[in-house]
C-alpha cells in the first residue's frame, strides 16, 4: 500500500500544480506576461504588447490635460512615462492620440500626436484685438 499513497500524492501533487497554473493564466491564450512598448523609436520595434487590432485612435482638440492623463473628445485618457509624446501638449492643442482599454475599460496613451499647437494670446502684442460684427 505505500506504493499506491506515494502514487496518490504524486496525482495530488499533479492535480494542484495543474490547478495553480490553470487559474494564474491569462484569458483567451493571450500571454499577458509581455510589457506594452510604447516607444517603437526607442526600441526598433512595433508594439508588441498590443495589436493594432487593440489600438483605437481619437483626434480633437485637448479639453484637458495634466500629468497623469488627457481629455480629447470626452474621452478621459491616462498618461504614463511610457506614453511616447515629443512635445508637451496643452488645451485648445488639435491632437491625435492612440490608446489602448483594458479589461475595466481604462483608456491609456499609447502615443499622443500633436496636429495644431493653440495659438496663446498673452496681450504682449499691444494691439487690441478687433471686434467683427457679423
């Protein structure tokens, strides 16, 4: 008999590591263990933790921004220090941003592109500034 409760420990054994790994694996196949590169420049690389098929794409003017996350359409958009932009933006800036949502619905930059820098009017022209009636 201790043949077979060394043989029934080792099932057990088999049984719970097959269990544990079943529950920490990532849903439908994906491997969940790869880091979102954002900076394709940096690395020669595409994006290879998010397919194109999981990046969507909004352009507007920013409504919002601060360091940790951008309003463009009403869309809330987090920022990271992994979120590639080349300049910093500001509101009234035409923008296109590139993000991706995760599983809560979290919306966050992958890459944020600015089309049109807002004119500032600092009044340090001097001149008034004309009203048009239409």
């Amino acid at each position: 008999m201790k043949d077979s409760s060394g043989l029934s420990r080792k099932i057990l054994l088999f049984v719970a590591i097959s269990a544990l790994l079943a529950a920490c694996a990532p849903a439908n196949g994906e491997s969940g263990s790869e880091p979102i590169i954002a900076d394709e420049a940096a690395t020669g690389e595409e994006n290879s933790g998010a397919s194109e098929a999981d990046v969507s794409e909004t352009s507007g003017s920013v409504q919002e921004i601060d360091q940790s996350k951008l309003v463009v359409n009403d869309l809330t958009i987090a920022i990271s220090a992994d979120t590639v932009m080349p300049e910093s933006a500001q509101v009234g800036d035409e923008v296109s941003v590139r993000y991706i949502s995760d599983a809560d619905g979290k919306l966050s930059a992958v890459e944020i592109e600015i089309l049109t820098k807002a004119s500032v009017d600092d009044g340090a022209s001097g001149e008034e500034d004309e009203e048009i009636d239409y």
